[in-house]
C-alpha cells in the first residue's frame, strides 16, 4: 500500500506545479520614478510640509480640536449620548 499512496501523493504534487506554471507573473514595473512623478512628488512633498506647519502653528495657538462644540443633548441624563 505504501508505494501507491506514494504515488498518489506524488502526482498530486506534480499537478499543483503544472498549475503554478501555467500562471503569468506581472510584467517588471516601469522605473519607480520619472520625470513626471518626481515632479509629483517634491509637490506632495511641499504640501505635506505647509500641512505640517500649520498643524504646528495650530497647536501652539491652541486651536486644536480639544474643546468640543456639541451641545449637550438635554434629558435626563445630558452627558448619556
């Protein structure tokens, strides 16, 4: 029995790599970076740094989001919801 469940085992392994090469891989990407997307990039880079200082001059303001302007929603348990 041994040498037919070898066998059976064996084949079953040839079919799983007769499926994986069949498979396609992707074609190489392009380079990472052209002229374009470096172009892209030192702008998402320009925007990220205004972003980031004015998140700083916020928080040095004091005009971040720790005071909350909801108004309670009364009841009898005002601060429930």
């Amino acid at each position: 029995m041994a040498p037919r469940a070898s066998l059976k085992i064996g084949f079953c392994l040839f079919l799983v790599l007769l499926n994986f090469s069949n498979s396609e891989s992707r074609p190489p990407p392009a380079p990472y970076l052209s002229k374009m997307s470096k172009q892209k990039a030192l702008m998402q880079i320009k925007v990220l740094k205004a972003s980031i200082a004015r998140q700083a001059a916020a928080a040095a303001a004091g005009s971040g989001f720790t005071d909350s302007k909801r108004v309670s929603p009364g009841g009898p348990d005002g601060h429930h919801h």
